[in-house]
C-alpha cells in the first residue's frame, strides 16, 4: 500500500537509502562542508636532507679517513729522511747509537699518533651521521673540530713538507721532494675540505633542515 503523502512515489522514485538522514517533508538531508572553514593543515612528514649537508656529511667522513692514511704514507717517507739526516748530525760511534734512539721515538711517536687520529676520525664519522639526522649539537661540534683543522692545515702549508722550516737542516741535507709534495698536498686539502664543510653547514637550505629537525 502506498501513501497518498509519499513525494517518493507520487514522482515514481524509490525512497533513498535508510543511511541517508531525512528533512521534514521526506528529502533527504546531505552534509555540506563549510567554505569558511579553515582548512586543516597537511602533516608536513619527515623534512627533506638538503644536498649541502648530504656534501658536508661525505666530506665528514671521508676526508678524516683519507687524511690518516696520507699520514701514514708520509711517516715512512720521514724514516728514511730521519735517518739521513741523524747520519749527517752524529760521526762515529754515537750515530749508530743516536740513529736507532731516534728510530724508537719516532715509532713510538707514530703510534700515540696514529691512535689519536683513529679516535679522531671515529669521532668524525659518528658526529657525521648525528649531523646527516640533523642533530645541531653535532654540527656545532664539527664546526670547532673544522675550525681547528683549518688552523693547522694554515701552519702546515706555511711550513710545508715534514715540518722542517729553511735553514733548519744541516748543510748537505735535502729534504725529499716526495715528502715536500705530500705535506703541502695534505694540508692542502684538509684546509679546502673543511673550510667548504663549514661553509656547506651554515647555507640557509642547511639552516632550514637543521631548524626543522629540532622541531621534531
């Protein structure tokens, strides 16, 4: 049976879902949204790495490694160098006596430093990858650590080669042209590499990711 009443069957249409709320009269209601609502705002998510402190985290972990190895290639150049120049100081018995003395400090002295620059360059890949998840606390503290280095890298292209300054040597005794090479080179590049990692920490898309990240 059907009702005079119903608008659904006197248009001959089937009523509208049960789910559908009805307004008085039998049509049915729908939700419309607001047009002067706010709109909600979008979970910004994870923020993107930059690529400058992508370019400064490689430098952090590569240049710390490639930096003990050139010092150890440049220690054994200085073994020969030092027992050259020994010779050249000591004459008779006291230079084979002087020559192996100073052979043990100089391999004692390159362990001790061997040792510290292992801990260093662990230090720089650790603090590296905090300063990659946009850990500030590391960045500050890679900044002093480059600061220093770019310190000595400055004293060392000053002085060059193994150390010895002119007119240090005695007469007859020229230091390796290898050694003079490499000693220039190294510092060289460790003061290029962290002048360009402090530089490439503090450029404003490093300032944006690292002041999101502490938001977070």
């Amino acid at each position: 049976m059907t009702s005079p009443h119903d608008p659904w069957q006197q248009r001959g249409q089937q009523p509208p879902p049960s789910g559908f709320p009805q307004q008085p009269g039998g049509y049915p209601q729908y939700q419309q949204a607001d047009p002067y609502a706010a709109p909600s705002a979008p979970d910004p998510g994870e923020p993107r790495r930059p690529g400058t402190v992508e370019a400064a985290f490689w430098l952090a972990v590569v240049v710390p490694v490639v930096a003990t190895v050139l010092y150890a290639v440049s220690f054994f150049q200085t073994q020969g160098f030092t027992r050259e120049l020994l010779a050249a100081e000591f004459a008779g018995g006291q230079q084979e006596l002087a020559a192996q003395t100073a052979a043990n400090v100089l391999v004692a002295f390159f362990v001790v430093a061997t040792v510290v620059l292992v801990v260093l360059t662990a230090l720089w890949i650790i603090f590296g990858f905090s300063l990659r998840a946009g850990r500030n606390w590391a960045r500050v503290t890679l900044t002093v650590f480059a600061a220093v280095w770019v310190l000595a890298a400055l004293s060392g292209l000053i002085v060059g080669g193994s150390g010895w300054g002119e007119g240090e040597l005695p007469p007859g005794v020229v230091e390796p042209a290898g050694l003079v090479a490499l000693g220039y080179a190294r510092s060289a590049l460790e003061l290029v590499a962290m002048a360009a990692f402090i530089v490439l920490s503090y450029l404003k898309p490093s300032q944006w990711y690292f002041a999101a990240r502490s938001y977070r």
